[in-house]
C-alpha cells in the first residue's frame, strides 16, 4: 500500500469514532463491571461491522 491509501484508512476510523462519539452520546469506552465491558465491545464491534459493510457497499 502506498501512503495515500494508509491515510485514507486512517482518516476512516477517526471519522468512525467521530461520529460514534456525535450520534451515539459515548465519551469513555470504560466500564466498572466485566459484564458492562463486554457488553459495550460487542455492540460496538457490530456497529463497526455494519459500518464497514455499509462503506464497502
């Protein structure tokens, strides 16, 4: 890959966590319990699914 390319990529996942931040109202990517945790990396790697899905298409 040439640097265009890996920069472009870059920019993508700043965009994700932008927006991620902006529509869906979370700050902090931490929680007190296990199960929480867990939880908020599931939903969050669906969302990344999905939007990557989405962006491919």
């Amino acid at each position: 890959m040439d640097v265009a390319n890996l920069y472009k990529k870059r920019w993508l996942i700043v965009l994700f966590f932008k927006w991620l931040k902006q529509h869906l109202k979370i700050k902090k990517f931490r929680a007190q319990r296990r199960t929480l945790f867990a939880y908020k990396s599931v939903w969050l790697l669906s969302h990344t699914v999905l939007w990557l899905l989405s962006y491919m298409t």
